[in-house]
C-alpha cells in the first residue's frame, strides 16, 4: 500500500478527539488529518470507530475498537480492502472496570451511591456485604479482554477459571473449559464475566438456560457486545429472582432505550459502552497504527489483521 494520506474519521470523536490522535501520528511521512464523511475519497486509508460505505474505495480501515463486528468482512474482502482492529489493548482498561463491579456488589458501593442520591443513611443488611477472597470468577472468552480481567481479579484474590474454543490451558487461569462445556464452567461461579467477540458462533451463547444454570446468588456481567446475551432473557432471571445482580457495559440496543427495565434494578450496573475508556485511548490505537504502517513498508504481516 502506497499511503498519501491517512484521515482520522469523526466518528472516533465517541471515545476521543480525533485531532488528538492526528497530532500523535503527525510526524508519519505522509499527510494525517481529521475527515468527515465528505471528504473520506481524500484518503487512501482511515482509522474509524463506525463503518460508511465509502471506505470500500479505501485501501486499508483501521478500527479503534477491538469489536468489528459493524464492518462488512464479504465485502472488505471483495474489494480488496485490508481491516484491522484494536484487540490487544483493552486488558488494564476491562480489567479495572470489571474489577470495580465486583467490588461494587461485595462492598454494596452501588448501593451506597443511590442512597446518596436520596440523602438517604441506610446501612447493608448484616449478611449482605462479603469480600472477594474466596469467590470464584468464571470468565467466558481467555483473550485480551479475558486475560486483563484474570490477571486485575487474580490480584483480588479471587479464583479465575475460564471458557475458550478449546481446554488448553491459559496462565492465570485455574482452570480451563471448552466452549461445549460452558454449562459445567458456569454452573458453581459466583461470577461468570462475557468477554467473546460477538460471532455467528457467540450470538446469544448466554439465554435463559445459561440463567437457570448459573447460581441464583451469582452475578452476570457482559462487558463483550450486547448481542452474545439474549437480553429478555436475562431481564427474566434478574426479574424472577434467578441471579443475584449483574452489571452490563453493553446491550443489545444502544444507547439503552429509556424504558429497558435494567435501568431501575437496584443490583443492576449499567454502564454506558465506556469500560475500556481511558485518556490513553488514542495512544495505544495511534501505537497500532505506526506498527502497521512500518510493517506496510517492511512487507511483514500486519498487526490485528482481520481482513
Ligand atoms: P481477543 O481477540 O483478544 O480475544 C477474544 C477471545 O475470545 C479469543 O481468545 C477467542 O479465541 C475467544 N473466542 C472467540 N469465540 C469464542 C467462543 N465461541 N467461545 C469461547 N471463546 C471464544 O479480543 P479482545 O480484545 O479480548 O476483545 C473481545 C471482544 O470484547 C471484542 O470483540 C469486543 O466485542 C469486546 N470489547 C468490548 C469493549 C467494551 O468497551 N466493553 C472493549 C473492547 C472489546
């Protein structure tokens, strides 16, 4: 690929200000800019959060998420487009998220928040608070996500066991499941934690019997995409009582429509697509793609090719 010029699309404006990653990848030997849709053809290369038909004409799209779910692969593919993607750096980012939930619900912190809201004094019921040490986590999906998740919650004390395609072993996993056995792997977690990309494979791998598996006092959490968990479902068990709580980074609509029943539940946690945000954002994507543009001119494999 021969680069003229590289444009930052708007659209990553969701997670940071594109001219902050235009100034970080400013000294490149080409020209980077900030472009909207009009001026997309201008480029022969982008680095994006959201998918416009346009890119198509492009020779190479960088996704700033790890989750490409939203791109075309086919039609990439027919016209020859080259894909890439951010896995790789969200492991700290989840891994805190997710760890902040857990202490949230064994602490009662989500509580306390609320009653604030209220200026309300109420303290937890004698048996409701506990501590982390003990509890196991079963997280679904050993990446990167998965891997920062094992490695901030190991540090917590808590046991890690894991589900991917296969039962090799995983460091910092206890104990490993294949996917075929994710029944056996939930059913005695006191955590189980979605961190598979969303595949034909993953589409609604959590339902209403992944639910009725799971203990009635354990909690959910997806912090993967919306669309891995049937979402009614989950609403059922939360409603009837089948899980303890869960806290969800993303749902199978978003933004999450003002009527979802999720909003109101008291052990519910919902956060707003933003679990791997951190002001570093646009450093570790810029990171990727100065990789990829010395592996273009070294003719090596590129880094997180998807297409
Ligand atoms: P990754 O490629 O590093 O890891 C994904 C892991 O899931 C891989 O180990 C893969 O083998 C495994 N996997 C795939 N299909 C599976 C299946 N059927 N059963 C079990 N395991 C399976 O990707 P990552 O960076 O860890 O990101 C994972 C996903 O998390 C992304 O695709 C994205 O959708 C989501 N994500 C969400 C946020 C957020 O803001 N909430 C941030 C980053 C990523």
């Amino acid at each position: 690929i021969d680069l003229d010029r590289l444009g930052i699309h708007d659209s990553v404006d969701a997670v940071f200000p594109p001219a902050e990653l235009a100034d970080f990848l400013a000294d490149l030997p080409f020209d980077v800019g900030v472009v909207g849709d009009d001026d997309i053809e201008s480029c022969d290369a982008i680095v994006t959060l959201e998918h416009r038909d346009a890119f198509l004409d492009l020779d190479w799209v960088h996704s700033i998420q790890a989750g490409v779910d939203r791109f075309p692969f086919d039609e990439f593919d027919e016209r020859g487009v080259v894909l890439t993607n951010s896995t790789g750096i969200h492991d700290r980012t989840i891994g805190e998220t997710v760890a902040g939930y857990l202490l949230a619900f064994a602490r009662r912190l989500h509580d306390h928040v609320a009653d604030q809201g209220d200026r309300r004094w109420e303290r937890p019921a004698w048996n409701e608070a506990f501590t982390l040490p003990g509890t196991t986590a079963c997280v679904v999906g050993t990446g990167t996500l998965g891997g920062g998740v094992a490695d901030v919650l190991g540090a917590l004390g808590v046991r890690i066991t894991g589900v991917r395609r296969s039962a090799e072993p995983v460091p910092g996993f206890e104990e490993i499941y294949a996917t075929d056995d994710l029944h056996e792997a939930i059913a005695d977690a006191d955590f189980v934690i979605v961190t598979v990309p969303l595949t034909e494979d993953t589409y609604h791998l959590f339902g209403a019997e992944e639910f009725a598996t799971m203990r009635e006092d354990a909690y959910f959490v997806n912090v993967a995409r919306g669309s891995v968990v049937d979402e009614p479902a989950l609403i059922d068990a939360l409603e009837d009582d089948a899980l303890a709580g869960a806290a969800l980074d993303v749902f199978e609509t978003e933004p999450l429509p003002e009527d979802s029943p999720l909003w109101g539940m008291d052990e519910v946690i919902v956060t707003p697509h933003c679990a791997a945000y951190t002001r570093d954002y646009f450093r570790d994507v810029g990171d990727i793609v100065r990789e990829n543009v010395d592996r273009f001119d070294s003719g090596d494999e590129l880094r997180n090719r998807v297409v």
